[in-house]
C-alpha cells in the first residue's frame, strides 16, 4: 500500500467538524502490560489475553448508536462532494466473491477496477479487486501493471471453520498466485468461547504467512453480538498483527453497519496511540450507495481522523456500490443523472 499522500486529498478539511469522542473510555499503554506481541516470545495464554481484553474500556452501545446517527446528518458542501465521491471510488474492493465466478466474469470487473468509466479517464481506479484464490492468478494478470491490488480471501472463507493447516494452505495458494492483500476470517466460534489465544495464535501465523502481502481480519461483526465484543475481537487481531481489520464477509447480516465501524474506528485509533502503529479498516456488506459511503468517510475522519482518509487506510468491500458513486458523480459534472445502465454491470 502507498504511504498517505496528503496533496491528493484536497477536500480533506470539508469533511470535519467536531470530533466525535470513543464510545469508551481511552486505551492507555497500561491496559496493554503483559499483552504478547508477534515475535516477542511470550508465552500465549487465554487468561492474560482475557484480563488484557476484559480490561478496555467498556463500550456505551447507546452512545455509539447516538453519535453514528448524528454523524449520518453532516451535510456535505457541494463544492466538496465531488472530491469524496472520487476519494470512495479510490477506496472499493470491487468484490466477486459467487459460487458462479468465472475466469471471464473476473476479467470483466478487472477491466472495470482499471477504468470504471472508460468515458471519462479522469475517474480514479479502484483500490483493489478481490476474489476467491483460483481466481487470483486471472486477476493478477489483468491488472498487471496498473495501481489496482489484487485481493483474495482465505481461511476457510467465510466460515473459518477449518483447521490451521488448511487455513494456512489456502493462503499459500492466494499468496503463491500473487495475491497482494488477503481477507483472512478469525473463528467466531473459538472468539465468542473465550479461546482468544487460538484466534491470536491463527491470525499471528496466517500474518507469517502472508509474507508481503497485506493481511485483513474479518471479524463478521454480526455473529459477535455486542459492540463490547467488536472492540475486543479488534484489539485482538491488532495485537496478532493485522494490518486492517474487516467488519464482515457480506455473506450474512447484519454487517457493516455505522455503530460497528465507530467502535473499530476508534479502536484503530486508540491502537495507534497505544502501540504507534497504525491499523485500517475495511466496511463490507451492504454499502450500496453513495449517500452511505459518504457517510461511512465522514465518520472515519471524525473518529481516527484524517490520516485514516486513504486507501492506505480505509476501504469498502462491495459489487454494487461502483455503479451509484459513478452515476453521482456524473450528477455533479453534468447536472443530469446517468440511468444505470449508462455503466456496466458489476
């Protein structure tokens, strides 16, 4: 991933406003002694990751629900839309992920992650595509020499109900095609049980094997019950090495939803400012249209900030939502909407 490029993002200040606080308290260094980290040697074990995750501070699921809400009224200037409807176009995985996927359904949206309207260079290119693994030597080939990154998820996807030798397997094969990013799911099941040492140690070997590329966890927020758990199950992977954190597979819902990306925003940033090192997220699952992407920038850059405002640093898994952020944006350069059939099919 690029580092920050703060030139190409001029209409980062129209975003603000007044910062909005954690739904909990703050995270001081404290709260991380005796938390092993990826190469220290430390000997795992449930009960200190336990103590270390039931010690964050509690979230105030109310007041999580509140400040998402008053967030998704900011209105945007005009003069400030186009520049975020350009900036979602530049952080999409545009995502295949059927049992139907075909060689030449990939290339399709390949051609479309490139150029999404061939009609107008000026649109950006998507931040990544992603696919299952037999598909990401297809992928790897069309996009190369272009900015998109080739994504592919792993791990027994979407359940991660597998063994760790298959789990590694399967990265290996996205890896060894040429992956550049992996969409890892942690094992809801061992989380929800209180086996945090089985999660940590997968996703700590699943990072290992990733090599350079880029490791998202997948939490599938949905199954983890309260907004308590999305905090803990975000500082745990964190802590295994992660270097961004996945709201859902969009197999299931509920799934992104702005209460859940508020609590892993702040989580992000908390981590940040605890370990020094910073960690992205990506919202997936039902993020269909523009209006709800913007919404999803403005309450990044009012929870982590604006160094979060990057495709280095926030993406939005989806299929359809390409199609609305093209069609707005062509609102915004021409006055009239474009039907939808203006655009290809994603």
């Amino acid at each position: 991933m690029a580092a920050n490029d703060q030139n190409a993002r001029p209409g980062l200040d129209v975003l603000a406003g007044t910062t909005v606080s954690a739904p909990g308290g703050a995270v001081t260094d404290t709260a991380l002694a005796g938390v092993p980290v990826p190469g220290s040697g430390a000997v795992l074990s449930d009960a200190a990751l336990r103590r270390a995750l039931h010690g964050l501070p509690g979230v105030d699921q109310t007041g999580a629900q509140a400040r998402a809400a008053a967030l998704a009224t900011r209105s945007i200037k005009r003069e400030a839309k186009l520049w975020a409807l350009e900036a979602a176009v530049r952080m999409v995985d545009l995502t295949t992920l059927e049992g139907a996927d075909t060689p030449g359904k990939v290339r399709g949206l390949c051609a479309k992650a490139r150029h999404p309207d061939p009609a107008d260079p000026a649109v950006p290119p998507v931040a990544a595509v992603c696919v299952y693994p037999d598909l990401v030597a297809v992928a790897k080939g069309e996009l190369a020499g272009s900015q998109v990154a080739v994504a592919s998820v792993a791990t027994a996807f979407p359940s991660g109900r597998a063994s760790l030798a298959v789990k590694l397997a399967d990265v290996a094969e996205a890896v060894g095609a040429g992956a550049d990013e992996v969409d890892m799911v942690i094992d809801r099941g061992a989380f929800l049980a209180g086996r945090y040492a089985q999660v940590y140690e997968e996703v700590r070997a699943v990072r290992e094997a990733c090599g350079s590329a880029h490791l998202k966890v997948i939490l599938e927020t949905g199954e983890l019950a309260t907004l308590d758990n999305v905090s803990r199950a975000s500082w745990l992977v964190m802590l295994a090495g992660a270097d961004f954190i996945k709201t859902s597979t969009g197999k299931l819902q509920p799934a992104a939803t702005p209460p859940v990306a508020l609590v892993m925003l702040s989580a992000v940033r908390d981590f940040a400012a605890a370990t020094g090192r910073r960690v992205g997220v990506k919202v997936a699952g039902g993020v269909r249209t523009a209006k709800e992407a913007i919404r999803y920038l403005v309450l990044v850059r009012e929870t982590a900030g604006p160094d979060w405002l990057s495709p280095d640093y926030f993406r939005i898994g989806a299929s359809s939502l390409l199609n609305d952020l093209l069609m707005q944006r062509s609102k915004q350069l021409t006055g009239a909407y474009a039907g939808p059939d203006y655009f290809t099919l994603d």
